[in-house]
C-alpha cells in the first residue's frame, strides 16, 4: 500500500514509520520544512521516543519513508491518507480553533483521487468528522464519500516516549461513515498494525468496529475526559484533606484497595496535549456537562492553589526568591504542553515574587525563550516547588538548596527522608 500522513509531529512521525515497518510505501507531510529536511536524512526531530531514531536509520535509507512539504506529491494516488494535524482549543471560550485542520483537509481534499481512504487520529468533537469534514472533502474533491473515496474517524491512543509499545496494546478504534469505509478502516490498520495478547479485555485485541465515527470521536474524548474528572475528584478529597490534617494518600491508597475504587491522585497541575484539552471539545457539543466542566475549573486552579499554600507557610512572599522545578508538563517528557509551569509561575509573579525555573531537559537558553530566568541547583533560594515529576528530583535534598525555607512538592517526586528538619510540604497531607 501507499500511505499519506499528514503532519510529522510526535504522534505522526511514529506512525508513518509503524506503516513504513509494516510494509506500506509512506509519504509524509509536514508543513515545516526543517522537520521534512530531519526526517529525509533519517534524523529524528524531537528526542525521547523509544525506537524511532533506529527505525528511521533502516526505513529512511531503504526508501521506505521520505517527507515532503507539498500535498501534491503525497496525497494522489494513496491508498489511504491519515491526518493527526493539530487540534487547538481557544483558552478563553474553550471552544476548538479548527485553523490549521481546515487548511490540511482543504489541502488534501484539492489532491484526493479516487479509491482513496481517509483517516483522522486527531481527536475530534462528535461530529466533527460527519458534519465538518465529509462535506468540506466533497466540496473541495468533486468525489462523493462512501462511493468515490471513503472516510473514518480512529482516535490515536498513545503517550509520546512509548507510542509503539502503546499501538501494540491498546485496541485500535474505527468509526466510519457506511459499512463500506468502515470494512476498509479496519481492513487498513489491521495490515499495518500487530497486537499484543491482552486477557483483561472483553474481546480479543486488535481494531474494534466502534458502528459510527461518532462513536469512534465519544470513546476517545470519554476515555480522556474521564481522567481528568478522576484527576479533578482527587485534587478536591486533597484540598479538603489538607484542612483537617488527613493524609490524602492514605485514604486513596485504601481506597483503590477495593476493586470498584480507581481514585487518581492529586497533583499541582493537569498538562500535556490531552487531558487538558479534550474535556473541552467534549464540552464543546455538551455544554451540559457540568460535571465536566467543574473538573477541568478546578484542576486548572491547583497552581493558585499551591502558591496559596506556600503563602500561608511562609508568609508574604514578595521579594523572596522561588524556583519552580519543571517546565515540562510530565517527568521524562521535554513538552511544555499546557504544562502547570506557567501558571505556578504567573501564580508567583502575581505576589511580586523573583522567579526563576528549572528544567533537566531545557537549556538555559530555551527557558529564557519563554521569559523565565533559569535556575541551577545548587544556587540559593527561599522556596522551591516542584512542577514535574523528572527522576532527577528524586534524590533532592535541602544540600541542593543553600537557604531554603520550604519544599513544596507539587509531584511527591522527592524522599521525604532526605528532608528531616526542613519543611517540604505536599498536596493532601
């Protein structure tokens, strides 16, 4: 088969090698040329993802994958087209801002032929892919969908760092739009994609018939969604916790002892591509969804909350010298999406305080990028907070802070053995 991806990011560069590897000829496309120059040499782009730089090395050079930035040398022709562009969400109305997916739908859709099939991984608002994207192809393409060319929604399920261990365990959804695109859906992903045996589920594992692309969009935005309401239920048993003196993790330890008890745990912030987002273009058809809407509130106000925190302990902090360790939005991972650094950090600044971040995985010069003064450990400071949960702050002690006053571990990354006589404080306890 000949296969198009659309947008070589950190989902869709794995994937175009997953069907290069599989056997497919891939083509994909990218709009910014550096990325298409990296992955033609057969250099990964971005770091960290298990197995890709290897995969490249014998792919790129086999002839297997190339890049390019114009639709029309990958799109005509295809066997089947997949998308992950970016999907972005309007911070202040919360509703999708569909730009950059409406200018690659519109760029393929001038270059489609015939007997193609067409697959978005981007995780949509229901409906999105019946009612947006299926009339704009048409309109565009002059074919008829279900007859000309056929279409499917199949949400990507997979964390960056780990994206081919993940495509091999979790099953893969497809929701089309007529029984045809949904038989050639799964047909597809079923030659480019093996499974690992998985007892715990309900069905064999492999690619799931979800019966509607509309199914395929509600059991990704359902699965993510649910992570944050979850996420939301336990910053609140936290907060709460913290005022009478309880031990939260003791309590969701006990908790989760009980097979029908699956309690998160608590955190200074929710960050990342996904569950921030997603719960928002849940909302975004499902206004109603006040539980919903209550979670993603509160879990977006648990870095005001930990500056409170540290406030009440400390006393005024304007003046006084805080570092915040992590710019990444999860430990292991250089990704900034939406990650808690930056309100922890306007949170500070707010209180006319001198701070300074800290990240193992940045240069000083990448902070800098995004108006922060950086930090060294080992460099003094009145308060340290810790964003993310990097392996590296697992060993931190107050040696690493000449002056410290107050820990607040935002992550529960650090010893608490390691801090005897210096105060470090967590969410919930």
């Amino acid at each position: 088969m000949r296969v198009a991806v659309v947008a070589l990011g950190k989902i869709g560069l794995p994937l175009a090698v997953q069907f290069a590897d599989a056997g497919c000829e891939v083509v994909g496309v990218d709009v910014n040329q550096h990325t298409v120059d990296l992955v033609n040499a057969g250099i990964e782009p971005f770091p960290g993802e298990d197995f890709l730089q290897e995969k490249l090395s014998v792919l790129v050079p086999a002839g297997r994958l190339r890049a390019t930035t114009d639709y029309a040398e990958a799109i005509p022709g295809a066997d089947a087209v997949v998308l992950v562009v970016p999907l972005f969400v309007n911070d202040e109305t919360w509703e999708p801002d569909f730009g950059w997916m409406d200018a690659a739908t519109a760029s393929l859709a001038e270059h489609l032929t015939p007997g193609t099939l067409v697959s978005y991984e981007t995780t949509l608002p229901v409906g999105t892919t019946r009612n947006r994207w299926k009339p704009m192809i048409e309109q565009i393409s002059g074919l008829k969908e279900g007859v000309d060319f056929d279409l499917v929604f199949s949400p990507e399920r997979v964390l960056t760092g780990r994206v081919f261990a993940d495509l091999r365990k979790y099953p893969k959804l497809v929701g089309g739009l007529s029984d045809r695109g949904t038989k050639a859906g799964i047909e597809f992903y079923k030659q480019v994609l093996s499974f690992d045996e998985r007892p715990d589920l309900p069905r064999e594992n492999g690619v799931w018939d979800m019966g509607s692309a509309e199914a395929a969009e509600m059991a990704k935005l359902a699965e993510t969604t649910y992570r944050d309401v979850n996420i939301g239920l336990a910053n609140q048993f936290a907060v709460y916790a913290d005022k009478e003196g309880i031990d939260v993790n003791r309590v969701i330890d006990a908790c989760n002892s009980q097979p029908y008890s699956h309690i998160h745990r608590p955190g200074i912030a929710v960050g990342g591509h996904c569950i921030p987002v997603y719960p928002r273009l849940y909302l975004s058809t499902d206004p109603d969804a006040s539980i919903v809407r209550t979670a993603r509130q509160f879990n977006a106000a648990m870095p005001d909350y930990v500056v409170s925190q540290v406030k009440s302990l400390v006393g005024p902090l304007k003046g006084q010298k805080v570092a915040v360790l992590g710019a990444s939005y999860r430990g292991g991972v250089k990704e900034t999406a939406f990650s808690g650094v930056f309100e922890t950090v306007d949170a500070l600044r707010r209180e006319g305080v001198d701070v300074v971040v800290e990240d193992p995985m940045y240069e000083d010069e990448e902070l800098a990028a995004f108006g922060w003064d950086p930090y060294h450990v080992g460099e003094d400071v009145d308060v340290v907070i810790v964003q993310a949960d990097h392996k590296s702050y697992a060993d931190l002690s107050p040696r690493d802070f000449p002056g410290i006053k107050l820990l607040f571990d935002g992550r529960r990354i650090t010893n608490p053995d390691n801090w005897v006589g210096t105060p470090r404080l967590v969410i919930g306890e």
